[in-house]
C-alpha cells in the first residue's frame, strides 16, 4: 500500500466524525456504573485493561512504529499495533503519519493539535472534527510495507469491537461498563491530556525549537509519554525518561520483556546528548504563558 493509494483506502485509519458518537456512548457507559454494583475484580480488570492499551500505545504505536527506538519481532509489533487498536485513537498507520507530521511541524500553522490553536481543539476537536480523517502515507512509508499494519489500519476498530464483546460475554454487563467503558474513558482523556497539555504545562530542560513540556503528572499517568520535552530532546530515545526520578512505565516495561527476549536494542541517549541544547535554569513555564504558534512551517 504505497503513497498512491486511493482516496478511499487513505480515508481509513481514524478521524472521523462519527467518533464524537462512540466517545460520548462510552462516557455514558462509564456513568451508568453509578446505578450498578461494582465489584472489585471489576475494577482491577479496568485498571489492567487501561494500563495495557496505554501501554500498546506508547510502547508500540509510538516509541516503535513513529520511532523505531527499539527492535522485536513481526508477531510482536503486530500484537502491540492490535492492542493500541482498542484505544480507539485510530490505526497505526494514521496514528504514525500523524505523529511525525506533529514532530516534524511542532507548534508551527501546521501543527495538528498545537494547544496554541485553543486548548479544546488540540484536547478533542481535532480527532472528531473529520478534518484528518486520511492517513497521510508519505509519513509512513516504512510502515506501509507491512500488509499486516495496513490491513490493521483499515480494519482498526476491529480489535475493540472484539475486546468490548470478550469483556461483555465473560463478565456481563457491570464488567463491561466498569472494564471495557470506564476504562476507555480514562484512556481517552490521559490520551487527550497528552496531545493538548505536553505542549503547554511543565518544565523545559531542552531547546527543542518548540514548546514541549516535562510534566511529572502526565508522566505518571501515561506511563512515562509526559517526558515530553525530553522526547522532543531525543526522538531515538526507547526511555522518554532520561534519569531515574522521571518515573517512565512504558520503559521499564520494554526492560521487562527484554529480558524475555521479546523485545531488544533498545536505544538511550548517550551522555552527550543528554548535555546537548540544555537550557538555563530559570522560572518554568505556567499555565500563565499562553503558547504561541511558531511561524516558520
Ligand atoms: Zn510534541
Ligand atoms: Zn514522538
């Protein structure tokens, strides 16, 4: 499936408008465990399945497939592209193209999802706003290689569908709200935090030339992805994490399933790098600074 593929299979992937329906049924989902008597295995289920997909996510869709910061197998790639399928942000391929475009345009007019463009726009508006609802195939050339990725991307709502009916048939309809709904909800907001506020709140250690942030908080709860200044530092990097202080899930669980052979090579930042482009210490950016959006494209 290559750059010339047609406006049909290039509008697969993600984006579109009918989300903004699927987001609110599970938000409404997600309120109805108020009626409902939770049990606990409920909600450790819920905890597994966020952290999970979270992690599919950060360690597959981005710091392999946007990145390649690390090696593992076909079986393994594939596995972790199905898991951050059932996230519902899209199929890896439009995710991908999406995320390099961000990196390659941070900040700028052409940014997706710059919080400069309003906070409720990089938030939500975009994923649901149908305006880039096409996989963008020129940033994802190495990727489109795979059939299999494609064939996920196209069919990316699959993996949820089929996640939301296994959740459904063994526990009920509690397991299915608590497990399956709450935990989608929770998802989708740690996701939306990232893309609206690692740009907008934290501190700076690097001049990356754009407005990223590390913020302890989002760091915590996205499994590491709020070390996003220093990701913006060093993009090779499969630890976004760069000291022991900044806690990074996503990275000691890629430690994990190294020494299991699953995964391999993962890259760090050697010394110099991480001395490389440091700014002066000084008064962290705030919530106070609006940002701004760079005029060079
Ligand atoms: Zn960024
Ligand atoms: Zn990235």
């Amino acid at each position: 499936m290559a750059a010339g593929a047609s406006t049909d299979l290039r509008r697969e992937g993600g984006g579109r408008s009918f989300m903004l329906f699927v987001y609110l049924g599970l938000h409404l989902g997600a309120i109805a465990i108020f009626w409902v008597e939770v049990r606990l295995v409920d909600l450790i289920l819920a905890f597994v399945l966020l952290q999970v997909r979270g992690f599919c996510v950060s360690g597959g869709y981005h710091r392999l497939l946007a990145h390649h910061s690390y090696c593992t197998s076909r079986l393994m790639r594939f596995l972790l592209s199905a898991g951050a399928c059932t996230a519902l942000r899209g199929g890896p391929l439009w995710w991908v193209a999406l995320h390099r475009f961000h990196h390659r345009h941070s900040d700028t007019e052409r940014d997706t999802f710059s919080p400069a463009k309003g906070f409720w726009w990089s938030y939500a508006g975009w994923l649901v706003s149908g305006r880039y609802d096409q996989t963008d195939y020129n940033q994802v050339r190495d990727l489109a290689r795979a059939p299999e990725l494609c064939w996920l991307n196209r069919w990316w709502l699959l993996p949820a569908l089929l996640l939301a009916a296994a959740v459904l048939l063994l526990g009920g309809w509690t397991t299915f709200l608590v497990a399956f709904c709450l935990s989608s909800v929770l998802l989708f907001h740690s996701m939306a935090a990232l893309d609206s506020l690692n740009h907008y709140i934290g501190r700076r250690r690097y001049d990356t030339g754009d407005d990223s942030r590390n913020n302890f908080v989002l760091a915590l709860i996205t499994l590491g992805e709020g070390w996003h200044n220093n990701h913006h530092h060093y993009q090779s990097a499969a630890n976004s994490g760069f000291f022991w202080w900044e806690v990074d899930g996503t990275y000691t669980l890629l430690r994990l399933l190294s020494w299991f052979g699953l995964v391999w090579n993962l890259r760090k930042p050697t010394p110099a790098i991480l001395r490389r482009n440091l700014l002066r210490r000084r008064p962290s950016s705030s919530r106070s600074e609006e940002p701004s959006l760079r005029r060079t494209a």
